[in-house]
C-alpha cells in the first residue's frame, strides 16, 4: 500500500546550491564532480550544484511536493533555475512571501504583517539603531529585504567579536534574533520563520510529514519543525555544534553535502510514500 510522499523543504543557499567561494572542493581537481550552474547574476555564473545532485533533485521534484525555503528576497530567488519541474510553492524573505506558482500569496503577506505588528519592534526601529552602532570601517552595505528585515553586508576579517552578541541582546527584547552567515549579519523578526510558511504549504497540500534541510541558525525552527532533518557539516548550525534527536550532521562540507542532503530527501520521501 501506498502513501502519499512527504512535503521536502529545503534552504537553498550553502544547503542545495554553493557559490564557488563555498563548493568545498579539497581534492585533486582531477578528482572533483562535475558541477552545474543554476544561477548567473550580473552575466556570470553564481550558484552551483553538482551534476549528481541535479538529477536527484530532479527526480525529487516529480515524486514530492519539493519547496525550496530561503532568506533570500524573491528578486533573488528569480534568479535560480533549479532542475527539474518548477517548484508550486516557494518559500522567500524567511517565510515573509509565499510564492503560488511564482506569484506572493496575498493572504500570506497579510498573514505575516498582522503577526509582525502584534509581536515585534518596527523595522524602523531596528534599522536606526544598526545605523547608530555599525562602524563604516567594518560595514559594507546595509540593506531591507521585502521591508521585512534587515541585514548588514560586513567585513568579518574586521567585524569586533562581541558585536553580534551584543546586537543580539539588544534586539532579543523587541522581538527579533540575529544571525551571522558568512559576510552577512541578519535582523530577523522572531515571528518570521520559514517553518509558518512551510507548515501553510503543508496544511494547503494535506502533505502527510516534512523532511527539511538547513546550515544556518536561521533554519533551526524548520529543522526542528520537521519529521526528519539534515544540515551539513559547515555553516552556523556546525559551527555551533547545534544539534537534535531528528536531524543528522552530516560531515561532508560544502557542494558534496548538497549532494548528499538531496539523496537523503529522495530516500526518504522513497521510503515513507512505500510505508
């Protein structure tokens, strides 16, 4: 007897898809898999996968409900060609837009405001201050993504230990976390989460579990909101040394453990659609 597949959610960044910067190639390049582009930004080729992987996602996305859930704006988003069948449902802005088809769910974006609004700091807010503390001689860009968040391009190599704790701290109290990812640090409403937007999709989809995949702190409440995890053995959730009972540390690194993360959804949405 057969059951229906589970619903596989997946960051997409330094999860799915690897920069050049981030591929992690440590062997004889004689040796290294055969890589696809699925991003060109500005005319260049940007974001990677391995060609092994791209045939498992492939597959993946024609036997699941396969949402790729990411920080990343939709502009951004828009910019990845993933193989495979368009996904239905697409997770952006850290579960700030629900893209149906590739167009914002309304109800979805009002559905975030209203909880924002009740719960959290203004971004306004939030901005002023990072404006007051960031110093121009680490900061390199600060931004808003979707008017939902905010983010700080910085120069790590310069950035003072305690700044982000103390950021953090600071923020706690108004409702927002903080993370740091790469050249990156993130102000994040607590209530915007890729796991709401995820379980919407769920609901909407009668999906019977989630399988879920994730290396940064910003991942954790999809991780641990799924029935089964995987995060690679880089980025903050390594780093950290986070861990729970259902979500395996992978320890391959960088574009392997995509690859590796990718046959894991597939076995496990294979397995669960045979039970």
């Amino acid at each position: 007897m057969t059951t229906p597949a589970p619903l596989v959610a997946s960051d997409l960044d330094r999860t799915l898809i690897y920069s050049a910067a981030a591929l992690h190639l440590t062997g004889p390049d004689a040796a290294a898999p055969r890589l696809l582009c699925v991003e060109i930004y500005e005319g260049r080729p940007l974001s990677y996968m391995t060609e092994t992987a791209a045939a498992l996602l492939t597959e993946l996305a024609r036997r699941t409900t396969f949402v790729p859930a990411t920080t990343r704006t939709r502009e951004q988003y828009r910019r990845i060609r993933l193989p495979g069948p368009p996904p239905e449902f697409a997770v952006c802005a850290n579960g700030g837009q629900l893209l149906v088809r590739g167009e914002p769910d309304p109800d979805w974006r009002r559905t975030v405001a209203a909880r924002l609004a009740a719960r959290c700091a203004p971004l306004d807010e939030i901005r002023a201050h990072l404006d007051r503390t960031a110093d121009p001689a680490w900061l390199r860009s600060a931004r808003t993504a979707e008017g939902l968040f905010a983010y700080l391009v910085v120069e790590r190599s310069l950035l003072p230990a305690s700044w982000v704790e103390d950021l953090a701290a600071w923020a706690g109290p108004r409702g927002w976390t903080v993370s740091l990812q790469g050249r990156k640090i993130y102000a994040v409403p607590g209530p915007l989460t890729k796991s709401a937007a995820v379980a919407e999709v769920a609901r909407r989809t009668g999906a019977p579990g989630i399988l879920a995949a994730g290396d940064s702190l910003l991942d954790t409440d999809l991780l641990l909101a799924a029935d089964r995890g995987w995060r690679p053995g880089h980025g903050e959730l390594a780093d950290t040394g986070w861990q729970a009972p259902h979500v395996t540390a992978l320890a391959e690194r960088g574009v392997a453990a995509g690859e590796v993360i990718t046959r894991a959804f597939l076995d496990g949405a294979t397995a669960s659609g045979r039970a």
